[in-house]
C-alpha cells in the first residue's frame, strides 16, 4: 500500500512540473475566442496547436519549432512571432489570418521567408509590452498599414489610382502566393526603380501570365491575350519582381497593354 502511494505520489510530481506546453491538448484543440492557432501545413492544415490572449511561449510545443506554416487569428487578438527561443532573433507583428507563410519574407533577407522558421510567441492585447518590440522589423504590420515603398520593386493595390490597402515586394523577389485578402483583388500597381514585374493569374506562377514594367493605375484597362472580354483587375495570384534580363523576362505571355 505504502509503495502504491509512492508510486502515485512520484508520478502526480512527474506531470505538474512539465513544461506548460506538455500539458496543452494540442493536434486538433479547440481553437480560442481570442488568440491564435498554428499550423504545420499551409492553408490552416496539418496538426496544430492554440494560444489564448495573454499566453506567452519561450520555446514550442515538440515537433512544432520551425514547423509552422500557416496561421489563424481570431476575434482580434495579436501575436508577435520570434525566430529564435526566448522571444529572441528577429520578430514580426502579426493581426490577421495567414494562409501561407512561404509569402511573407524576412526583413533585409528577401530570399528566405517565415515558413519553417517561427520559434517562440508571444499573444497579446492591443497596446501590450509587445507591440513595439524592439526586433519589430517584419511585414506582418496589418493591411491598413503603408509600406514603405521600395526602391527597385513595386507596389500592388486593391483599388485603382493606387488606393486601398496594398503591400509591396522588393526587386528579385517572388511570392508564390500573393498575401492573405489580395488574391484576386489587386486593381493597380506602381513600379519603382526600373523593376520589372510578371503577373500571374493563377498561383505558383501558374496559368497565363504579363509583364508590367511601369505603373499601371487601373487593370481594367490591360485585356487578357485572346479573351479581349476579360481584364487582369481582380485577377492576380502570383508575382516575381525581377531585375532586367532575368529568366521571367521572355515567360509565356507577352505584354498586352
């Protein structure tokens, strides 16, 4: 009887004193009425876990860390994701749902993206310590932000004459996947520093394609190739922003304007 109590005594100590993401149900868990859910796979897929507002992670869940690749935001809540362990590395603000991670690229490294790289967060109110961290450097500022134009890339809009919300993306880089709430919603672009963008109808730089090397205030103006019918406004899935003679100068799909 003695050693049957030990037993239970020494296993209840075992399961207080791990980590509080041992004990977090995570792999399908109810996701939260404020907070966030994260997932291995693009497109909210694959197992997951959940944060509730307030909750801070130093280090994640085991098979988690550099693994996530897509993410959901609800009812307002705002997370600040992190690089390394321990809130450290580089960071990004984040309000809002996305579905592919592979599309947000790091700060002053637009070959490499946050997809597989996320390794501490931080869920949080409005105004909370971790809205200005000091590493706060990244692209996830929310729609109605406005970037700052880049020198040699361009900028993409959801409305024409360059209003709406928008993002932008720098010379050289590509975006499989243009952000959550632009597919099939830009409506004009403004080109910087000589860049030379190609459009893509469908994502993956699938489906026909155009290159645009100069602003363009309103899409409806630019017709499809053989379907005079239909425009490129509201049309675009995919981008590349390239430097002159590069290999998406002479893609499928020549410039109709």
């Amino acid at each position: 009887m003695r050693s049957r109590f030990a037993l239970s005594a020494f296993l209840l100590l075992c399961v207080t004193a791990l980590p509080a993401f041992a004990q977090w149900d995570w792999g399908r868990p109810h996701p939260p009425q404020v907070g966030a859910c994260f997932y291995r796979v693009s497109d909210f897929r694959g197992d997951y876990f959940c944060l509730k507002e307030g909750e801070r992670w130093p280090s994640l869940p085991p098979g988690f860390n550099d693994r996530i690749s897509s993410i959901r935001v609800f009812n307002g809540a705002r997370l600040r994701v992190f690089n390394d362990d321990d809130f450290d590395g580089i960071s990004a603000l984040i309000d809002h749902d996305v579905n592919d991670l592979r599309a947000y690229r790091l700060p002053e490294r637009p070959d490499k993206s946050w997809n597989d790289r996320i390794s501490s967060i931080a869920v949080f109110r409005e105004r909370d310590e971790w809205e200005r961290h000091d590493h706060d450097r990244g692209p996830f500022q929310g729609h109605d932000s406005r970037p700052s134009f880049p020198e040699a890339g361009a900028c993409f809009f959801v409305d024409a004459d360059y209003r709406g919300e928008s993002f932008c993306m720098r010379e050289g880089e590509r975006s499989t996947v243009v952000p959550p709430g632009f597919n099939d919603r830009i409506s004009s672009i403004r080109v910087f520093g000589g860049a030379r963008v190609r459009i893509f109808n469908d994502s993956n730089f699938g489906g026909i394609s155009m290159r645009i090397d100069h602003d363009a205030d309103n899409l409806q103006a630019y017709r499809l190739p053989e379907h005079p019918d239909k425009s490129w406004n509201d049309r675009i899935s995919s981008i590349a922003v390239f430097r002159d003679h590069d290999d998406w100068e002479r893609r499928e799909g020549p410039p109709r304007y």
